[in-house]
C-alpha cells in the first residue's frame, strides 16, 4: 500500500517482503516456509523496486540493504565473501571482503541523521575487512599487512592499504586502530595523529566536536576520566568521576569530582569548578540547571554566570527538581 492508503502491487506468494530503505527498494527473500528462532523467514535474498518490480530474483545468500548508500549495495552468494552490486542487481565489486565489515556510521543525508550499516559508501569511499589481520606492527607506517580493514572506491580500488585492525569514519577522518597504536588518517591514508596504547590510557574513539573520552586506573582501582583532541594533544587531565561530552549547539561539557558537578569547555578550560550536588547537561539554548548542597536551584550560562537564582524553585525550563 502506498501512503495514501491505496494498494501500490500485489506481492507474489513466492516472495516476502523484509526491509525497506532510501525509498528506492525493497529486500525480499524467498518463500521456503521455514523461519529463524526469531521467526524471521528463512532463504535467498533479492530486491524489488517501489514499483513491485523485480529487480533482482531471490538468489543471494544475503543481502545488506541497510549499508545501501549511493547506488552500492553490499551481498555476499556463500556467507562468507562480501561484494557490491548496484540497484540493478549489477555486479560491481565481485565478492572479497569479509564479514564484518567495518564502517557503520551515522551521517546526515538531506538535513536529517541517517544510520548506515557495515561497508557503506559514504563521499565515494567505503570501509571494508579482508580476513584475519594478523599480526600488526607498533608502527603504523610499516604498510606490508595485506589482511584488516581497508578503503575502496566504487570500483574496487584500494585508497587505504586493508593493514589495519579497525577503521572507521569519524567526523570526515578515518580512525584506524593496530595492535600498540591508533589514530587519524585522512582520505588518502595521511598520517594525522597518533596515540600510544602503551601508555596506560585507554581513548574511546566516539569523537564528538573533535574531542573524546580518556581514561585510566587510579591507585584506588577507580576510573578516573579525562578529554583528549584529533590533534592527539590531551586538553583535560584524567582527574575526574564522570565527564558527559555535549555534542548539541552548546559545547560545554559536564564533569564531575569528589561527587561534585561542574563545566569545562572543549579547550579544556574550566567553566565551573565541580561544586554542585547536581548538574544538567548544557542545553542548546546555552544554559544549564544546577542545584547547590543547600538543595537550591540556579541557571548558570555558558560562561559560568548565574543568571537565575531562586532557592524555592522546584521546576526549570520544565526540569523537575533533582532528588
């Protein structure tokens, strides 16, 4: 049916109907009337257009419809070797790779967030994984590794050489991971940074506004976090309970010491000392809610100000009080 309530085709009997994406195709499988644990139907896959044409007949083992991004479709005849068609059901890249494919990301298509799946194509460009990496060098430049993860283009052709254990897109850089070091690298495989695993600081790799999480053990067992940049440059010591990045309009960023709550920004300079029993995070309005040990409520903006001081408040900005 289309949105207007109306029947669009008729599906064969033959066939259903199991993903949906780009508002160009659909992934069907074949009638075997056998189900999965999860009762999902069990056999080939293929693809149907809005139409209800067919575009390609169930005969692949799988295909990864989620990943279809900018006419490339990841499949795979055996299970095992990963290649490409287009929205024809063309061959394009002859199956290769491995599964998983690394490269799951999420961009924005249109004006909107869009999640994409393993081995997408995103600027021409996809991630994917030969089989086993092996054995990876301390020094990433040492570039004789011929199985990890890898960038292609449309036509096969490798821009990034598969030596790597991980790679993923972020922020328009390639984050690549080996057994001693990670870091940046761009499109073409430049160096732009990179951090020793060595060190006893671990780096989660989610970059937000160009900064991440670190973190380390303290002689206590506990861990204690801190901020770290693109640039491999360490903007906020690892001395802190909790530390919640604002990936919104406001880059002002939450943390927490000795169970005190206080602000830095991305630079790594301190906003607010940690000093409230409770904080918000920043809202995109450039303000904060935050409460003192005298349970009293305040607005503080992105300078640290308190513009709005009221002990009696038990609501802000539709915030009910924090127990």
């Amino acid at each position: 049916f289309n949105r207007d309530g109306k029947k669009a085709f008729d599906v064969p009997n033959d066939i259903s109907v199991v993903g949906y994406e780009n508002n160009k195709l659909f992934k069907i499988k074949e009638n075997t009337g056998k189900v999965d644990e999860m009762g999902s139907p069990i056999g080939k896959d293929g693809l149907m257009d809005i139409k209800g044409n067919i575009v390609v007949s169930p005969k692949y083992e799988e295909i990864m419809l989620e990943s279809y991004n900018e006419g490339m479709i990841p499949f795979t005849e055996d299970g095992e070797k990963w290649g490409y068609i287009n929205e024809k059901g063309e061959v394009i890249i002859a199956p290769q790779y491995s599964r998983p494919m690394s490269g799951s990301v999420s961009i924005e298509l249109k004006g909107k967030s869009v999640y994409l799946g393993p081995g997408c194509f995103v600027n021409g460009l996809a991630v994917v994984q030969l089989d086993s990496p092996g054995a990876f060098s301390k020094h990433s430049e040492i570039s004789k590794i011929t199985n990890g993860a890898g960038v292609v283009d449309k036509k096969g052709n490798y821009i990034i050489q598969p030596k790597y254990e991980n790679l993923k897109l972020v922020d328009n850089k390639y984050c690549y991971e080996t057994e001693y070091t990670w870091g940046f690298i761009n499109k073409d495989g430049k160096m732009l940074s990179e951090f020793d695993k060595e060190k006893g600081i671990s780096v989660d790799k989610d970059f937000k506004n160009g900064i991440s999480l670190i973190s380390k053990v303290d002689l206590n067992g506990e861990t204690i976090y801190g901020l770290i940049n693109d640039k491999n440059k360490i903007v906020l010591d690892c001395e802190y309970q909790e530390i919640s990045i604002n990936d919104g309009k406001t880059p002002i960023n939450k943390i927490k010491q000795n169970d005190r709550y206080g602000y830095v920004d991305n630079k790594g300079k301190i906003i607010v000392k940690p000093q409230y029993t409770y904080g918000s995070d920043f809202f995109d309005d450039g303000y904060a809610h935050v409460i003192d040990e005298s349970g009293h409520h305040f607005i503080v903006d992105k300078n640290g100000k308190v513009i709005v001081d009221n002990k009696d408040l038990t609501e802000i900005n539709g915030i009910e009080k924090a127990e």
